[in-house]
C-alpha cells in the first residue's frame, strides 16, 4: 500500500505487509541514484536501479515501525522526494515515511479522543536578537475549565531537527490526548521549542558549540519559561515543571535542569548521547553526591533508549546503573528493537508522561 | 545580505539592495543547472555559472518583494536548496526566499503587538473517509475573554498549496494582529484548511476535477464548519461568516459561497482565474439577476489582484465591471506591481479583513 501521509495519490514510496519499503524517483539523467536514511530504514545506503523511462527503484528490507527520514542521492546531490512532505532533520528538510505498527494507535488521532491543540508561539528573544517559534500543546479541557492550571513539560528534539518534530515526527500531541483520555497521565501542557540559540554578542574566548549551549540555557530560563507562564495557563512551581529532550535534547536536559533544580523537579533523557568517563561523583557539579538531598528535590530521573541504538543504550544503562551503585533512583526505559528514532522517542515519551506531576 | 528566515547561517541565497538575490547549489557532477521559481523572482528559467568546486551560481534580475517560491533544476530534475526551509507549493514542497518589502512591518511580529495563536485542528471527515488538518487563528484576546464569541473568516490557499500556505508561505496571523492591535479590523477567527477533498466513493459518471469541487464543498458545509463551530467560541449565523479564497481558492470561493448565501454574508476572492464568458445573467445560477436581493443578502463582494498578474487582473477587472453595469456592487482592489504571487495576497488580506464584519 502507499506509505499513510504520501502527498496527494502518490503510489510510492510502498509499504509491504513484510515492513519493507519500495521507493521511485524518475531521474532520467541521473548516472547513479542512491536510496539514503535514518537507521531503522537504511542502515547503510542501498543503490538504485534504473528501470524504463529513467525511473529508478529500490525495496528496501524489512523497516523498523514508525518513522524514518529518508532521501536520494544523486550523483551525490541530495535530492528530496516529490513524493514526500518534508520534515525538519539533519540540519535540512528531508523526506520521510511513515511505516506502520501494529501499536500505533497511541500516537494515531482516534475519533471519540478529546483532542488538545497544538499553537505556535512566537516571542521576541532579547538574548539572540531574534523572533523565536515554539510549539505548545494545550490540553483537551483546556479552553472549557478557564480556571484550571496545569504543569508543563519542556519537550526538546534532536540534533538537526527543529521546532517541529516532536509535533510532525512524534505526534506529541496525540500520545497526550490518548494519555489524558484514559486518565493515563495528567492533563499537562508541553512545550517544544527549538534547540538552539546563538547570543546576539558572543562572550570573547567562547567556542561556539559551548556558546550555543549557554544560550540556549539563558533563553529557556529567561525568556521561554516566564514567556510561557505570562501566555498560559501554567502552574509555576518546580514541583509543576518537567524537563526532557531526545538526543542533543537529553544531554541538554540534563545539562540544564540538574543545574536548575530550583526550576525543574522532573527530567527525562531521551537517548541522550553516552557521556565519555561519566563519574557520579562529579557529574553535573556533584548534584548525585548527596542521594538523600537529590531525591528530596528531584521527583523523577527517567532514562531511556531504544534496545537497537547501541551505543545510545549502553551509555543509558551505564548511567542508570552507576546511579544505582550510589544510591541514587532513576527509571530505565528500553524500546524493543528501535534505533535513534522516533519510534523510540514516541514510546518513550508513552512511557514518561504518566509518571509526570503524580 | 542572506535572505531572511535561512537555514541556520547560510549565507545563500543573498539579496541585494536593488532586489535582485543570489542562488547557489553545490552540485559537482551536473552539466546543467537551472533556477525556476515563482513569477516574481524569476519569469523564465535562469540558467546558473558553474564556479570553482561544483558551486553553481546566478544571480537574478530586481525581484518582486515579498515571498517567493523556487527551486533549482539539476539535469532535469527538481532539487530543492538545502538551505531553504520548505513550502508546500505546485502540489510538493519547494523552496521559498523572502525578499524584503519598505513596507513589511503589517506581516511581520512587532514587540508590543498582541499575538493571537494558529492552532492545528484535526477532525475527522466520513465524506472523505480521511483526517483532516485544519490551521486556526484566534485573535489575542481569546483566552482572556472566555464569553466572547467571535466571527470567522474561512481563507482558502491556491492549487498546489495547502493549509499550512497562508500561516507559512502568507503570514496571515501577524497580518490580523497588526490590524485587530490598531483597531483596524475587528477580532476574528481565521479557519484555513486545505482545498483538497475526494469522496470516500466517488458518485458514479462524474469526472475527478468536478467531484473533488463537489467534495470540498460538502466537506466545507457539513463536518469543518460544523466542526470549528462546536470547538471554538464562534459567531454562527450568516453575518458573522465570511468566505475568500485566492486563486483556485477565489474559484471555489465563487462557486460555494454565492451558492450558500445562507451561510456567508461576505464573499471575497483574491486573484481568481478568469471565468471565460462570464455572463452577470446567468452565472452562479443567477444570483446576480436581482441585485436588490443581492445587496440585501451579500454584506460584501471583494475582488481582487495583482496589476503584474495581467490575466487575472483582466477577468478580476471584467467581473467587478460586468457587476457594476448590473448595478452590483463590489470592492475592486489591486496590489501595485505584484504577481500572481502571496505578496499580491498579504496586501490582499490587509485591505480585506477590515471590511468584514462591519
């Protein structure tokens, strides 16, 4: 069958009832046509063949479910397919396909499901000089119960990805809606802005990668979250604020918010990249030192990672099992055969939101 | 200077002070590279140098202002510029560059200008068996005035755009911020859906193009407005309902809304292509004949065009005449030097909304 979400009638790209996906582009000119993308579609780039009238094909083998960035190399041009709504990754719009699985309602919109909404919101940042979006899902009783206030999660995407993905690529707000339907999780309002940030004058003797990151840090405190309190209906405690991120987001994640535990008492790691010579000790300024201290303030510290990712999950683990050894609590989440992918994300993100604000 | 809303920090494409941008793709093994694009930026093809390490370049002619689509042609295939986000535009996403205007500050966000929000609304058709997405604006004081009820602007996007044309691509919601923060136009909802319908089964002896015509405007009358009327705080009866359109939009804006005055008081169409043999007898099945009747019914016929846009312009100009000597009123308005192009539609809703709902 066409992949669910191709544009307009497009035939291809083609699911097979085996997971496997046929894609075509026509290419009449082309010497060489390369299928390439994300991990659990492609591991390594699969050559296309060039069949009548120019057009070139390829079946891959069988996909992991859920999402995968995919695009065509060309006589080494990246070329987007026609075929494809694009989708904010590596730094550029890409294709990608959606394959399905057989647990997909939970990020699929059911008729009879509440549904909350998902906005752009648009703030000035004084910090980089320029207009930021980000995305914030309300929940579904948000706009009837005008008394009510709810908790908010800071939600943030991966490296090269942007604003859009956890809306686009996850279905955040779909994963929520089924959750708070079932009374799963808390009725909750996420915020998923993008992840980076350049000061509009750098401080001298700053590299620019841990630059960006200070940034970044700076406009969420400073900028997003009291952006975010004066625009919605929010509760503001730290007790009422999570933290999580996928990826360059995780690390991030952890990075601010164990800084911050005056803000956020909840963080989440998303196949946060393995921290090289990660010590308990010192890590993130000590704040795992004093186990008792910690779980006073800190309600939950949940990692995760898909069990296919594998430099991704052993770094979790190790985390998670180097905590233990100190005495110090954390979740372990495992997704079962999924890469550094949405799939993962997804189902971490299922996993995750009802152990929010309980 | 690199256009606004670039990828990141790339440098390309560049505008110049005399509005004329520069391209370039890096593409080592083409033989032919071609930049194409939307009428404002480039009338014809544009052939592109080949530089020093495969970097293609070119450099075109004083552009209009204003949004633009465009993509480069490799060898005959479309390939789109990695540093351009993407734009749904001619029924795949294309990459777009916005060429500065003296007078932009109407589309752009102000610090100090209350924002209202776009927010995606999915509901789900029988007619077409499909979900369907929805943008929706809200104007500032939504969340703050719980018991207001506000009346709605139905705006369509042209053929090969989709929902998400006129938040991206036109800028609607900071238009109708700026007009409701100045008292220009009063608050209102803007619902914008995709144009696009097929009937779950297709009636039988009926070609594609009049059934996706037909389909829409089920789909239009019987589940969105419904839809947007049960989930938003809305203004129901016909006064309170505004239709427009531009292009193929301005056509199905023609074709259901004087068909349903019962629905919709004002009317509006932006750039609509030529009707051939327009007749103020018998078309739109008479609902010209009687202009008494006409005026005490429809609030407002807007139309409207770019002078650029000669043969839009003519069957706009051919329409607002023909009605005149039929002692029909309606707006003639025309966007000075600008194509068939979203800078001629920004102009177009800024002269429109502050006449709705009066």
């Amino acid at each position: 069958m066409p992949a669910p979400g191709n544009v307009g009638t497009a035939a291809y790209p083609r699911i097979h009832s085996d997971r496997s996906v046929s894609f075509q582009l026509k290419a009449p000119s082309a010497q060489r046509v390369v299928l390439r993308g994300g991990a659990g579609l492609v591991k390594d780039a699969l050559a296309m063949e060039r069949g009548e009238n120019g057009v070139w094909s390829v079946r891959t083998p069988p996909a992991a479910p859920g999402f995968h960035y995919y695009w065509f190399e060309v006589d080494g041009l990246n070329v987007q397919d026609p075929a494809s709504y694009s989708y904010f990754g590596y730094g550029r719009e890409t294709s990608g396909v959606e394959v399905p699985d057989v647990d997909s309602a939970y990020y699929q919109p059911q008729p009879g499901v509440p549904r909350g909404s998902v906005r752009e919101h648009w703030y000035f940042s004084e910090i980089t000089g320029k207009w930021r979006r980000a995305h914030v899902y309300c929940p579904p009783d948000y706009e009837r119960k005008t008394r009510t206030k709810y908790p908010v999660l800071y939600l943030l995407h991966g490296a090269g990805e942007n604003e859009r993905g956890w809306v686009e690529q996850g279905r955040a707000q779909f994963i929520l809606d089924h959750l708070i339907a079932s009374r799963t999780a808390r009725p909750m309002i996420l915020v998923l802005d993008s992840g980076y940030a350049a000061y509009r004058q750098a401080p001298a003797g700053t590299n620019a990668w841990s630059t960006a990151i200070a940034a970044f840090e700076d406009v969420l405190l400073r900028e997003l979250i009291p952006s975010i309190d004066a625009s919605f209906r929010t509760r503001t405690g730290r007790e009422d604020r999570a933290m999580a991120g996928l990826s360059m987001g995780g690390m991030q994640t952890l990075g601010i918010a164990l800084k911050h535990l005056d803000r956020f008492a909840w963080i989440a790691a998303l196949s946060a990249p393995p921290r090289q010579g990660f010590d308990v000790a010192t890590a993130y300024d000590g704040v795992f030192r004093d186990a008792d201290r910690f779980h006073r303030q800190v309600r939950l510290l949940w990692l995760g990672a898909g069990t296919a990712e594998d430099r991704f999950l052993a770094g979790t683990k190790g985390m998670h099992e180097a905590l233990a050894g100190a005495g110090i609590q954390s979740v372990l989440f495992t997704s079962p055969d999924t890469d550094h992918e949405w799939q993962t994300w997804r189902r971490s993100l299922r996993d995750l939101a009802p152990r929010l604000f309980r």
